[in-house]
C-alpha cells in the first residue's frame, strides 16, 4: 500500500476520534434534566464507544495484516458512518436545542465526519489495500 494511501485511510479514521468527547453530552439529554431531547442519548452513546475504539482500530490497521484485520477495519468504518447518519437522522426527528448548537453546525458537523469514514471505507475496498491485507498461508 502507498503511504499515502496509508495516511488517508489513518487521518480519516483518527479525525473521528472527536465523537469520544460526546460521552460529556450525556448528562444533557432531558430525562437527565437537561435542554437536549432524549432522542440524542441513542447516537451520543454509540458515539462514545465508537469514539473510544478509535485507538484500537488505529493500533490493528498500522501493526496487523489478515482479513479478519481488514474486516474489521471495514466494519468499524461501516457502522462508524451509519451511526453518524443516525446522528443526521436524530437531528430532523429531535432537533437539538439551539442553545446547545445551530442546526447547521449540527448538519455540517456530522455530515463531514460521515464523509470521513465514508472515504475510509472506500479506500480500504481498493485493490491496493485488500492486497497489502490479505494474507496467503
């Protein structure tokens, strides 16, 4: 695999890092007692995990090679982006308090970083990468 294949694929996947920090936005949903609709805890929960298993996933695409390696990494970044949707989805059915965040900054947010993972996962589907993955016993 280029390298610069490699670094796309690492960049795109470690910039989602970031839905980690969703685990603080918790507290905030209202059957905590707080502004943001109850709808949100569902994507903010799954971005939390999502977000902590990001070192993980990093770890196993620089160090290990198989398909189960590969499968993982293209199941990570499937259910990363589908969850992201989820959160676009969320924002239509319960909007988020605009004390809390704009709709555009909600929109925007989210849509980038579901085209992250969805460029991820693209870029592992070409041959380059199956290649350097996949490994003949």
């Amino acid at each position: 695999m280029k390298p610069a294949t490699r670094w796309a694929i690492a960049t795109l996947m470690g910039i989602t890092i970031f839905r980690a920090q969703t685990i603080l936005f918790l507290p905030q949903v209202q059957m905590f007692g707080g502004p943001a609709p109850d709808g949100w805890f569902g994507p903010w929960l799954s971005d939390t995990i999502i977000g902590f298993a990001v070192p993980m996933m990093l770890y196993l695409f620089w160090t290990r090679r198989g398909m189960a390696v590969w499968g993982a990494l293209v199941a990570y970044n499937a259910v990363g982006a589908f969850d992201y949707s989820q959160g676009l989805i969320t924002q239509i059915i319960s909007p988020m308090p605009v004390e809390m965040a704009s709709a555009a900054t909600v929109y925007v947010g989210i849509g980038l970083f579901m085209f992250a993972q969805i460029v991820a996962l693209g870029l592992l589907f070409s041959r380059e990468v199956i290649t350097e993955f996949k490994v003949w016993e």
